[in-house]
C-alpha cells in the first residue's frame, strides 16, 4: 500500500493513502494536534501552574482572543528571555501561525492539573496559537486561566527545545 505527502499547510497536513487505484483515503492531522503544538502547550501549561512534572489541563475551551506580540511593551520583551533577534523573528511569524478561536486537540501525557483555582473556583484554561521561532526551536503562547464571569488570567510563556524536551519559562501578561 503506497504511502504519499500529498500536501502541507501550518493548518492541516493531508497524507493520501492509496489502497487500491480506484479507492484512495486521506488521513487529516492539524495543526492543533500536532505533537510539537501539543508538547510546547503542555510545557507551558505545566510552567504556568508551578509544576515539575508534565502536567495537562482538565478542561480546555477555544481561545476568545489572538496573541500580538507586536503590541507587547518593549519593557516586556526582555523579560520575556529572548533576544532582540529572536523577538523580531517571532513577530515575523506571527501572522503565519496567528489562529482566531484555537482550541488544541491534544493527547495529553502526565498529570491531570488541578480543576479549582487556590480560592476554589472551577476554571477552565486556554492557549493562544503557539507562535515559533523559524528555526523551530522556540515558541511563545498565551496561557490563560479563567472562571465562568469575567475573572481571569494570562501568562505569557517562551518554549524552548533544550535536548529532546521542551521547558518553559512564564510571566505574567494580564489579569481581570
């Protein structure tokens, strides 16, 4: 049975099977549930909440607002640990990875993360698109807590690929 790419888009990757000439099938995969997206959001999912083993949010909703890099304090970019380089570069490739309403489709590994807040409020978390470096080896996404109402909270993280695992380091970005 032939195995072909027959596309490539940040979106969506298509692979076309072919079992026979006259029945091909395709198996779609997205960028929401791409291995690399899904292990930089559990980095920082895991970051964000203080923990030092892999960790994955219990309820997870579409993100109601895109991360703008661009808009952030220049103050804030050096605390963000990037350099000016890598700062421009991830701009750059903001607008390629910049997806209203995401909602990654994860197949989380390690601990379930707490379901309450440190008050007791059930929250619900959501990420921002990740963007990533062009070299692929850093990222950068908006990790937000929130609770039914109009509490919440964001932090932005910076993911890097150290060795074969990626380690994230958060700050605070917004709060309501």
């Amino acid at each position: 049975m032939p195995i072909g790419l027959s596309g490539s888009i940040l979106g969506s990757l298509a692979l076309s099977v072919t079992a026979s000439p006259s029945q091909p099938y395709q198996i779609l995969g997205t960028f929401a549930s791409a291995p690399r997206t899904c292990a930089v959001l559990q980095a920082a999912y895991t970051a964000a909440i203080n923990r030092n083993a892999p960790a994955y949010p219990n309820d997870v909703r579409a993100a109601d607002r895109t991360f703008r890099l661009a808009e952030t304090v220049p103050e804030y970019h050096a605390k963000l640990g990037v350099s000016a380089k890598e700062y421009e570069d991830f701009v750059e490739q903001q607008a390629t990875y910049n997806t209203p309403g995401f909602r990654p489709n994860c197949d989380w590994k390690g601990l379930a993360g707490p379901l309450k807040d440190d008050e007791g409020h059930s929250t619900y978390v959501t990420f921002t698109s990740p963007i990533f470096s062009k070299n692929g080896r850093i990222a950068v996404v908006e990790t937000s807590f929130r609770e039914t109402g109009m509490f919440g909270y964001g932090l932005i993280c910076t993911v890097r690929l150290k060795h074969s695992s990626w380690v994230a380091q958060c700050l605070q970005s917004w709060i309501t």
